[in-house]
C-alpha cells in the first residue's frame, strides 16, 4: 500500500521511537499502542479488509523503528490479533477497545510486578542500577511505599546517559542517591546489596538482553555475591526465541560515543551496540507481574502466554 496511507500520527510516532525521543521497552509498548489506535481512528479505508491493510502497513512501519525491543512486537501481536470485525467500523472499535486494555494490563502489569519485586528489597538496603528502567523503579518505588528506607547507586549509562533521567526520579522520591560512572560500578558494588535493572527482551534461555552494561555489570555483581533482579514485565518475553531464533542487537550512531569534534582526525572504527545480553547463571531472579522466576524456569511461562507458533501478522 502506499505510505501516504500510513497516518502521520503514525510516522511521527516511529520517528520519536527511532530518535529515542520515546525510549524504554514499556514506552515504547504504550506509544506503539497508541499509534495504531490512532491509525485506526483517523483511517478512511472504505471497508474492513482496507482498514486491516492499513494497520498491518503501520505495524510494519512501527515494527523497522529499533530491533532489540520485543515490547514492540508484541504489542503489534496483541493489536493486531483483536482487528476484528465484518464492517470498517466494527474493526476500528476493536482496535480502540484493545488498546484501552492493553495500555491497562501495561499499567496494572507495572504495579504488580513492582509489589513482587519490592519483597526482594529490605529495609536499608542500596540498591545499584543501570539504565532507566519503569519496571526496575516501579519495585524501588512500592518498596518506599511499604516504608522501606533504600538508598539508590546510580550508573551514568554512557553513551546517552539514562542514568540520568533514573537518577532524577528517585531524587525526587526522595532518595539518597549517589550517581557514579560507568567504571566504578566494580568498586561501588562493595557498598551495594542489591543490582535492580530492567530488560528489554528476555529469550526462552532467560538470558536477559538490557542496556549494554548490564552484563558487565551482573558478571561483577557474582564476583561481589550481590544478587541480580531484573525487573520485566511479560510484555518482555520473547516467544520467536522458543524455536531457538536470536535477537537483533541494535547498534547506533558513532556520534552517541564521540562528537564531531573528537572524531576528527581520527581514523578509527566506532562501535555502539546499544544492549548486550546476560546469560540466566548471573541473573538471580526475573520479577514478573505473574511472579518471581529463576531465568531457567522463563522459557514455561513463555509457552504459556504466547503458545509457540507466535506468527508475525504485520507481515501477512
Ligand atoms: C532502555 C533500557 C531499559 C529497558 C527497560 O534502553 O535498556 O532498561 O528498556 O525499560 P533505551 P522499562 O534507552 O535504549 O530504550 O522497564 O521502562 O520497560
């Protein structure tokens, strides 16, 4: 189908997705969502075969923004899968009906997982993080609501340095943080009980693909026998690596490491792969909002909830 038909609202979406204007597994789920609806809301397909066209040329166009990020595709999997209905109309209520849900579940998937993962943290612990993660925050969060005093190390998270953004938010929660660089993760890992991060995309293995960083850094937390929890909602989980299939690591632009300025005059090749992967011997627990799970026990849960045909409707 022609582009033209793919809405604007849609185009901008994945633009702000692929300049990682919006950025995180979660938010990315929530703005894909919303996309979609949106597509479906503004469309002028005469009919209802027309409008699933459309959608299926959106997701496509969602779909190309950034690799890593299984939210993306199973966000499409979940919308694209409720397009139901004999008349145009009946199709774009179903769509604005599952995307009110699935921006639901997203939320109430959040707040579970954080109670879960808060029962790991006790009072007075630190915990080290990595990355910006909602899910990682969202257990530091319902910890503090238990009452729970937690002190936050934070890591910048080079090269675009989300750590930053973590390091505002439990600084307005009003926690003691101390924000370090990447480098001295090592050593403050000695003063930490505790390493909370996110994850992007986690494979049947339950190896954990996050942040690049998180892996260097879960190596480092054994050899200290500070525990791992990754925070991941199961929007996460990775059904196409249940027949074995790999993830794409998204690599980025040179200028993310080195500017204009520093480059010139240098011949050297960047490399800037954005997430890396944790094998499941480093990884202590997964906190779900359908519970906490040794990384080696995913791979059920997974087959549970996506079966083990997961199929790719956007490209029918
Ligand atoms: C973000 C990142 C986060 C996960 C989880 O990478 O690695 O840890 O996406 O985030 P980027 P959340 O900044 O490249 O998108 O828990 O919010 O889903």
């Amino acid at each position: 189908m022609a582009t033209g038909e793919v809405r604007q609202s849609v185009t901008e979406t994945a633009t702000a997705i692929a300049d990682m204007e919006i950025r995180g597994a979660a938010a990315i789920a929530e703005a894909t969502a919303t996309a979609l609806r949106e597509q479906a809301v503004q469309s002028e397909a005469a009919d209802a075969d027309r409008l699933r066209a459309e959608l299926r040329a959106a997701a496509r166009h969602l779909y190309d923004t950034r690799p890593t990020a299984v939210s993306l595709p199973n966000t499409l999997r979940y919308v694209l899968g409720r397009a139901s209905g004999e008349d145009v109309d009946a199709v774009r209520e179903s769509v604005v009906a599952a995307v009110a849900e699935f921006c639901d579940r997203l939320d109430r998937a959040q707040t579970d997982l954080g109670t879960i993962g808060a029962s790991r943290l006790q009072d007075g612990d630190t915990v080290l993080m990595h990355c910006h993660s909602t899910d990682a925050l969202a257990c530091l969060e319902a910890a503090l609501d238990q009452g729970k005093d937690i002190a936050a190390i934070v890591k910048e998270t080079r090269p675009r340095r989300q750590g930053v953004l973590t390091a505002h938010h439990l600084d307005d929660l009003g926690v003691d943080v101390r924000f370090v660089v990447d480098s001295a993760a090592h050593r403050m890992l000695a003063e930490a009980d505790h390493v909370l991060v996110g994850a992007d995309t986690i494979t049947a293995t339950g190896t954990v693909i996050n942040k690049i960083g998180t892996a260097g850094l879960a190596v480092s937390a054994r050899e200290r026998d500070v525990p791992v929890t990754v925070a991941a909602q199961t929007l996460k989980l990775d059904p196409e690596t249940l027949s074995g299939g790999g993830v794409d690591i998204e690599h980025r632009a040179d200028a993310e490491v080195l500017d204009a300025e520093a480059r010139t005059d240098l011949d050297v090749d960047i490399v800037n792969p954005a997430f890396d992967e944790t094998p499941p011997r480093y990884v202590d627990a997964i906190v779900t909002e359908r519970g906490q799970f040794p990384p080696e026990s995913i791979v059920t849960l997974m087959r549970d909830l996506y079966g083990s045909e997961p199929g790719r409707p956007w490209e029918e």
